[in-house]
C-alpha cells in the first residue's frame, strides 16, 4: 500500500527565514516553501515587494521584517524579531555590473562584499548567539557559479564575493555540524530575475542565443533554484552538510 502522506521533503512545521525574499530568486523560494507546508519569514529592504511577496504565500503563520542587511544595526533587529528557525535562507545579493579588475574601487569592493558575504556571515552569528537556530536545522546560501566553477572577464568583484561565500559555507558547517546545524550552498547559472534583466547592452537574439548555449536549452527560473533550496532544507538531505548544489542547467560542463 502506498501512503500518500510520505514526503521526507515536506517543510510542515518548520519555520524557514529568506532574505533577499522581495525579488527573483528569494521571492520564489519564499512561496515555494510556504506550499511545502513552511512558515515563512521574509526580509528584504523593500516594503512594497516584500508585502507582495507576503500576498503570494501559502497557509499561515508567516511574517515579515524589513531590513537593511548592510547595516548591522538591522541584521540584529531579524536576529531579535526572528522566532526559533528550522531553516534560513541567505539569499540576498548584488550584482554591480562588469569592470576589470585593474579599475576596482575601494568602495566598491566594500560594497559588494558587504552585501554577498559579510551580511548572511554576521546574519548567521547572530542567530548562533542568540539559539534562534534549533537542532537540528539547515542553512543555505545562494552563492554562484560565477567565482566558484566559472571566471568570466569583468565579473570578478561578483565572484569573489560569492566565492569567499562559499569558502565560508565550508567552514561554518564543519563548525556548526556539533549543534546539528547543516550549511550548504546553491551556485545558480544564468536565472530571469530583475538582478540579471536585460540593460540594453545586449538584443534579444544575443541573449536567446547565448540561453540556447545551455546544455538544458535555457536560462533558469527562479523556481529552479527555489527546489534545490527546498531539497537542503528538508529533512532529506539531513545528512549532508558542506556541500555545493550546482543548479546550472549544465552550462559548466561545456
Ligand atoms: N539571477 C541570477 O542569474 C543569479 C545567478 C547566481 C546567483 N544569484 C544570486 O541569487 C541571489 C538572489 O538574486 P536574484 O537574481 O533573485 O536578484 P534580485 O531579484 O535582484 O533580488 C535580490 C534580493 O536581494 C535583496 N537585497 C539586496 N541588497 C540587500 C540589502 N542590502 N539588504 C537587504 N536585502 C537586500 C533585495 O531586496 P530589496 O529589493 O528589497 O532591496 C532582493 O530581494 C543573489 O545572491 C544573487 O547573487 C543570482
């Protein structure tokens, strides 16, 4: 007999906090954890999208904390608001378009490693401290291929904040494995949301071309990512902690 109430991916009952959860990738994850039976808490600097994001969520029981992660003042007031976590989903992230590396500015690369890597590396402190992370729970970070399995000229301010992310992940979860908190890290491709919305530099065709460069035959959606999340985040993967999900629909093998 087949029990249909068997799913080791199930979020029911847990209580999962996304950032970056009022745009693209974030967002996504946010609903698709509220259908696996997750509450969900969502931050993000921007109200009006956030409380979109809200709208779209499915069951009860979530919320929502506006929040500036630049600002450390901020990260502590998610730390202080946020309830006993089963998940968190370090997410939020920029991009500050292309340049070689020899016209990097201070300021820039403060600020890009500010919002890739040090807010979810102080997020994440504070949740420590403060026990808000129950055992056993699981915590992801959106990081890259960029910096971490591909180099591309002029992104290197990008991948190095996602690869000093990654290089983080390692570590914290070989800390924190004795608390029974798993870390592990996505490394999405190329995915349609505003982050990656054509400027203007390239034409339609360009960008259809260089999709169709994909093993898969395409960009990603922000579901694509959102199930590779959900999948670490569940009790399926209880036993894996450490590791780098490449969700890239193949483009690094070419
Ligand atoms: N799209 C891709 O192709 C791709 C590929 C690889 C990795 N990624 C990574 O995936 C993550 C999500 O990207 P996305 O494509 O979904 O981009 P997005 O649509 O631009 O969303 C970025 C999110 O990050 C939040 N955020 C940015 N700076 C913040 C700050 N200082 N404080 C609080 N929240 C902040 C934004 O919040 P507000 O809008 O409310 O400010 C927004 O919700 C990023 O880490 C990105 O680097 C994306």
């Amino acid at each position: 007999m087949i029990i249909m109430t068997y799913n080791p991916y199930s979020l029911e009952g847990k209580t999962v906090l996304v950032t970056g959860a009022s745009s693209g990738i974030g967002q996504s994850t946010a609903i698709e954890c509220s259908k696996m039976g997750a509450s969900v808490i969502l931050t993000g600097r921007n109200e009006e999208r956030l409380s979109l994001t809200l709208e779209k969520l499915e069951g009860t029981g979530h919320s929502m904390i506006v929040a500036n992660l630049d600002d450390e003042t901020e990260i502590e007031k998610i730390v202080e608001m946020a309830s006993q976590l089963n998940g968190c989903v370090c997410n939020a992230g920029i991009g500050l378009g292309t340049k070689p590396a020899v016209f990097y500015k201070k300021k820039e690369l403060e600020q890009i490693f500010t919002t890739n890597t040090i807010s979810s590396i102080l997020l994440l402190k504070g949740l420590v401290k403060r026990k808000k992370l129950i055992n056993p729970s699981s915590v992801v970070f959106t990081s890259s291929i960029e910096g971490n399995a591909i180099t591309t000229i002029g992104n290197g301010m990008y991948g190095m904040s996602k690869a000093a992310l990654t290089a983080y992940a390692k570590t914290v979860a070989l800390e924190l494995a004795p608390k029974g908190i798993r870390c592990n890290v996505v490394t999405p491709g190329m995915v349609k949301t505003p982050l990656t919305a054509p400027t203007g530099e390239l034409t339609q065709e360009q960008l259809d071309a260089d999709a169709a460069k994909y093993p898969l035959g395409r960009y990603g959606n922000p579901q694509d990512i959102a199930w590779g999340i959900i999948y670490l985040l569940s009790d399926a993967a209880c036993w894996i902690t450490g590791t780098v999900l490449k969700i890239d629909g193949g483009i690094t093998l070419v």
